[in-house]
C-alpha cells in the first residue's frame, strides 16, 4: 500500500511541482481573481483586501499540497494552515441561508480563474505539458472543495452534538410542587438515553427535595409505545426503591386506547388523567386539603373582590 | 424476652470476623448494612433478624442500606427472604436509604423488589412503621 501511494506520487511529480511553482509565482494574480469570485466576495464584505488576503493564504496552502505530491489527499499537511479559515468562511455562508450545495459550487468557481491563468503560461496552451498541470490543479482544486465540505459537515456534526446535550438537559427539570412532591413534566419523545437522564435527575431530586410523592407527566409526550411504557415503568420502580410513590398523570384518551390496544400492563404503575389530579392524590395522602376560603362575613368576601 | 433483657447487640460474623448489627428501637429492629454482605454473614443475619423477632415483641425491622455501593441478585433475593420471614412473625420490613445509582443498577437488572415497603432513609422508615397506619399500607 505504502509502496502504491509513493510510486503514484512520484509518477505525478513533475505536474505537481510545477503546479506548485506556478501556484507560488502568481499567487498574487490568483488571489486578485478570487477576490472577485462569489465565495471570497460575499464573506468579506468590508474590505477587499481582506478578500485577497484570505486568496493570497488559499493560494499557498494549495501551493504547499501540490509540493509535496499529495494533490487528492484532503488530510495533506499544508491545507491545515488554512482549514480554520476555510471552515469560518463556509460557516458564515451558511449562516447567510446558503445551503451546502451552494457552497460547493461556489467553491467550484474558483477552478476556473486558476486553470486559465495556468494555461496563460504556456506557449502551447494544449500541450501534453499544459494539459497535465491543468489536470493536476484540477484534481487539487476538486480536494479543496471536499476539505471545505468536510469542514463544514464536521462543524455541523459539532453543533448537532452540543444541541442534542442541551436539549437533554433543558427538557428533563424536575419541580417541587409541594413539600414531598416532585414532578418531571416530559416533553418530546421518550428515548433510551433520556429516560436514563430522567430516571437519574428525578431520583436525585427524590433524595434532594426528601419527595414522598413523584409525579410523571406525560402530556408532552406525543406516543407511547411498548418501549416508552417500558421506560415509564422502570423509572417507577427506580422511585418506588427510592422510597418515594411514583404516579404518571397526563394520559390523554387516545394515549390511553393506544396502552390498552397494544397490550401494555401498566397495572403495577398508579395513573392519573392529569397533573391537577396526580398532585390532589399526593396532598390528600399526605392529608392536606386544598380548600377555597371561607369568610365569616359575606360582604367582606365581596369586598375583597 | 431475650430481646428486650438479651445483649443489645446481636451480631452476624460468618466467620469474617466483621459484625452486622441488630438494634432494637422500641418495637422496631434495625439494620445496617456497610459494604459487602458475603454469603455466611448474610444467612447469620437471617437468621438473628428471625429470631430476635420471634423472641419479643418487634412489629417493624428497618434495613439501611445507605452504605451499600451495590447491591446485586443475591443480596435482593436475601433482603426478600428477610421480609418473608418477618412478615410471617407479623413484623413489617422496611428498605430503607437505597442511593439512586443502585436504585438505577437494579431496576435495569429488572430486581424491583416486590413485596417489599421503601423508604427515603431511616428517619422516613421508622415514620411509616409507628406512624400513620394509613401510610404503611402502600399500594397503588
């Protein structure tokens, strides 16, 4: 394998190092060029300068790969000078509403400037000589392209990741409704990984709050399914162990058909229809009352209003 | 009466030369759990816990298992042979201080220890055995 690549780069060595020459001789033409190019254009609005700038930096890292052989490999040392750059760059387009097939061609259109200043060079411009080094710009321009995507897939990859920690973390809190009572209201799917985010923060919550009572909500939650129950039931008897009385409320009607037509036994589980009346269960257990008030003089009371 | 007029303490070695306490609180026995229970101390207890019931007139026994990192099939199946027992000399048992990873732990082992009445921690346990009778009947 290692032989392979050694010998492919050696067979393109010539077209590689006079691309690489010819990259560093007009790098500052090309840079000129990309300036005026939609990519470099619409992300450096201010200045053009700065446009050149960022083009005169592309062009040498281009430079770099050709020089060293590797003209189709995107992990090639030199683009690492530029791969922060390029990935600001594609991310502010992104933020613009482009989408990554955009980019891509925009991308793209930096080819052709270069290929035809390339051909500028030679006498012969379809020359054996001539085509070769375009074809060698081309294959290194095609890898900046995919080093570009890649950078913005992976920055996607990155955000994606963070959002889906905020999100468990965001949707599961656990409130204190009373003394003893503790509630998680669920909103969204119920999934393996967050029921384990649920489970962990209501038992938590069960030794902080010292809850006789946890209460379940599932309003939010838009099905439940043979896996959901099963998530249910395990959280339930993780509090019961705990010591605290679990109870599920907000079981919509066509939640509950759905239960019962899938053969689910949520027998050993206590249900409710709402959150109102899983925490009246919870107070009268704990024998509180919640009762309007009652003054002695009715014009007092009317007064108050 | 060799409970009330007896040592205080009753202990289960097992030949480990460490000791599970058994302490009588009015008419509550309590039991702390630390560490690992090995297979002799467990069946020592069993039987002391038995025994000091049998003996006087305890109606609840508490077992802390605050102090325990794990507790796995064995010690489950050991704590509901406990309550069996004790529930056939008409003594309520009571699991009490379990943490929440070991809560986690059994429930995905699906050891959800039927049977047996829970607890926050002592001080909630020996509420629901002298307490509201009302409380110590938790069924849903």
């Amino acid at each position: 394998m290692h032989v392979s690549v050694s010998e492919e780069t050696a067979e393109q060595q010539p077209a590689a190092h006079q691309v690489s020459a010819f990259l560093e001789r007009r790098r500052e033409q090309i840079a000129q060029r990309w300036a005026d190019a939609a990519l470099f254009r619409t992300v450096f609005t201010v200045s053009r300068d700065e446009a050149v700038e960022a083009g005169r930096a592309v062009a040498a890292a281009l430079a770099a790969v050709a020089a060293s052989g590797r003209l189709e490999d995107i992990r090639a040392a030199g683009f690492e000078a530029v791969r922060d750059q390029l990935g600001r760059m594609a991310a502010s387009r992104a933020r613009t509403g482009t989408d990554p097939d955009g980019v891509a061609r925009e991308v793209a259109a930096l080819r052709e400037p270069a290929t035809e200043l390339l051909r500028a060079e030679f006498d012969d411009p379809n020359g054996r000589e001539a085509l070769e080094c375009v074809v060698a710009l081309t294959a290194l321009m095609g890898t900046l392209r995919l080093v570009v995507m890649e950078t913005t897939v992976s920055a996607g990859e990155e955000v994606i990741a963070r959002q889906r920690e905020q999100l468990h973390e965001v949707a599961t809190p656990v409130i204190k409704l009373w003394e003893s009572t503790v509630a998680v209201p669920l909103i969204g799917t119920l999934d393996s990984a967050r029921s384990q985010v649920v489970m962990e923060s209501l038992l938590d919550a069960i030794v902080a709050e010292r809850a006789r009572f946890a209460i379940l909500d599932i309003t939010g939650v838009p099905t439940v399914d043979s896996l959901v129950a099963q998530h249910l039931m395990k959280t339930v008897a993780a509090a019961r162990l705990m010591g605290a009385e679990c109870i599920v409320s907000g079981i919509r009607p066509a939640i509950a058909q759905t239960i019962v037509h899938l053969g689910i036994d949520l027998g050993s589980v206590l249900t409710r229809a709402s959150l109102a009346d899983a925490l009246a269960y919870a107070l009268s257990r704990q024998g509180v009352e919640i009762a309007p008030l009652r003054t002695a003089d009715p014009a007092a009371d009317a007064g108050v209003r | 009466m060799t409970g009330a007029a007896g040592p205080p303490l009753a202990g289960a070695t097992g030949g480990y030369g460490f000791t599970v306490p058994v302490l009588r609180l009015g008419d509550v026995l309590l039991v702390t759990l630390q560490g690992e229970l090995h297979d002799g101390m467990a069946e020592q207890l069993q039987h002391d816990i038995t025994s000091r019931i049998a003996g006087s007139r305890v109606t609840g026994v508490v077992i802390d298992i605050s102090g325990v990192d794990i507790v796995d099939s064995f010690l489950g199946r050991v704590l509901a042979e406990i309550a069996a027992g004790a529930g056939l000399l008409a003594a309520r048992t009571v699991l009490a201080g379990m943490r929440p990873a070991v809560a986690i732990t059994l429930v995905e082992l699906g050891l959800t220890l039927p049977g047996l009445r829970t607890a926050l921690d002592v001080e909630r346990a020996m509420e629901l055995l002298t307490g509201d009778p009302r409380d110590g009947e938790r069924s849903p």
